[in-house]
C-alpha cells in the first residue's frame, strides 16, 4: 500500500496519507470512499497496532513496524508526535503539552505501549510541557531536551545523538535560531522530520526573543533540513491554518521566507513586530526545569 503512496505526486500523496488516517482511526465511510476515489488501489485496514506499514499508514509510517500518531493541543495550536515500534511497543512522544497529558496518556495505555522518552524540540515560551507531571505517572519515563536550551532533563542532546525506540530511532539535528536549543528529530529512513518551530509549513519560528537570529536559523534550516530528501515529510510542532504536514521539496520551494536570500530573510525576519506569547512568563520558566523538577 505504502508502495502506491510512494509513487504519487507530493500533493495527492499529502492527501492520501490524511484520509487513510481518517479511516483508520474513525472508521469513517466518507474517508474511506474518498481514499477509493482519489487514490485508487488504497484498502481501509483497522488493526493499526498490530499491522505494519505497508498496510497501515497514519498520515505516514512508511517504515514498517512503525506506528505514527500525530495530536493536536487547541489553545497553543501545538502538535505533539506519537511513535511507536509495532514489535517491541516502545514509544517516543515528541512535544508534549501540559492540557492533554491524560488525552496522551490514554492512548499510550490503549495502545499498550510502553513510553521510554518524551522529547521537546526546544524550551518552548507558547505552553508548558507536561514531561514532568508525566514522568511522575510514568515508571521509567526519561525526558529529553537539547543541551543548549539551558533547560534540564534526564537526556541533554546534540548534534548525531539517538533516540531509540525498539528498532526505529530519531536522530538529532541542531538547529538553533528560533532559540539557540532548537533541535529536529529526523527518522531513521529519512521519510520523517519533525521540525520543532526551526521550519513551519510555509514559513518559520520568529527570531526576536529567547536568544533567537535569523541569520542562524536560515543556516539551520537550509543546510540541516533542505538537504533531507524531497519526499521527507515535514512535522512541524505548530500549524495555525489547520495544515498537517509538508515535505522538504515543497518547502524548498514554496515557503515564502526561505526561497529568499538570507539578507532578504533576515530584513522579513528582523520587521514581523509580533506581540510577546501570552503565556511566555509561565511558560519558560516551567520549562527550563523540563520535567526533572515541580513544574
């Protein structure tokens, strides 16, 4: 199944992957006819645990044995990312937000799974995290940051450094700019990256606060990110126009920002004039303690 996505244009291959998420995870007979109709060749599958995926795909999973879910937390507009290997039920949860701990943690204990690492891509100033309350419902749970952030965790990252999950991993790609701790989480196989606030869809982190630079961040996102393959696709941890997903080839070519020059950049950058986040002066002092203390 994964095969036929594979072979789509960018576009079609977007909107398959959403509706076969769709008809995975709410049995819907409208996704379902619109899988037939847009991507012929496509079957419902709804076992997503146990299948692999090559007949199970939750927007992506296009490596087998994986198991993708992709959440969203309303006030904040964040994205939090599930992974999971199939065989062995060890998980990795990717920017987690204070409001739906028990929304994550339900799925975590429907699904079996066992969480082994929850991860921030950065010392975010829009929410607080939930790794700490997290860590103390979860036996073993380590949480995980970038080592520049300043902030404090079980696992401070950098540049290479792995985060195993059975037999799938993510491994870390600084990209600093947005703030100076920014990572991204690339998949094993290449097929995924999760982009933290370095790359939105179509367009970026702001540069004005929490040590930020737009000189740096353009560096970041074109020699860490823009050289993963065109079909990778692109996770960001916000979205605000209801988008889910991009790739690095339609990035490459379409986001306004960074298709220009990196002085044209830094000018866009340097004049955005957006107000400070609401919750920044709770937010980031909670999450310099990144779960290891009281949040």
């Amino acid at each position: 199944m994964c095969s036929v996505i594979s072979r789509m244009k960018p576009v079609q291959r977007a909107l398959a992957l959403t509706l076969r998420f769709r008809a995975t995870t709410e049995g819907s007979s409208y996704a379902a006819a619109e899988i037939r109709r847009f991507c012929p060749g496509l079957k419902a599958v709804t076992d997503p645990l146990k299948a692999t995926s090559r007949s199970y795909c939750s927007r992506v999973a296009l490596t087998e044995g994986l198991l993708f879910r992709q959440l969203f937390e309303l006030e904040s507009s964040t994205y939090t990312y599930l992974l999971a290997d199939t065989e062995t039920k060890e998980a990795v949860l990717i920017d987690p937000v204070l409001e739906t701990i028990n929304r994550d943690l339900k799925l975590i204990h429907e699904l079996g799974l066992n969480l082994k690492v929850a991860v921030n891509t950065h010392c975010h100033a829009d929410h607080i995290t939930s790794t700490g309350l997290m860590k103390k419902r979860l036996v073993g749970l380590k949480s995980a940051i970038s080592k520049y952030s300043g902030a404090s965790a079980d696992m401070l990252l950098s540049e290479g450094d792995k985060i195993s999950f059975g037999k799938h991993y993510l491994t870390v790609r600084d990209t600093p700019g947005h703030t100076d701790g920014c990572m991204s989480l690339v998949s094993g196989d290449q097929s995924m990256a999760f982009t933290g606030d370095a790359l939105l869809i179509r367009g970026c982190g702001r540069t004005d606060f929490q040590q930020g630079c737009a000189k740096k961040l353009y560096e970041s996102v074109h020699q860490k990110i823009f050289t993963l393959p065109d079909q990778c696709l692109v996770y960001p941890a916000h979205d605000y126009l209801g988008q889910t997903a991009s790739t690095v080839g339609e990035e490459r070519r379409f986001n306004p920002r960074l298709t220009k020059s990196v002085d044209e950049f830094v000018n866009i950058m340097n004049n955005l004039n957006l107000p400070k986040p609401s919750k920044i002066d709770v937010s980031l002092p909670a999450n310099l303690v990144c779960g290891v203390q009281e949040v």
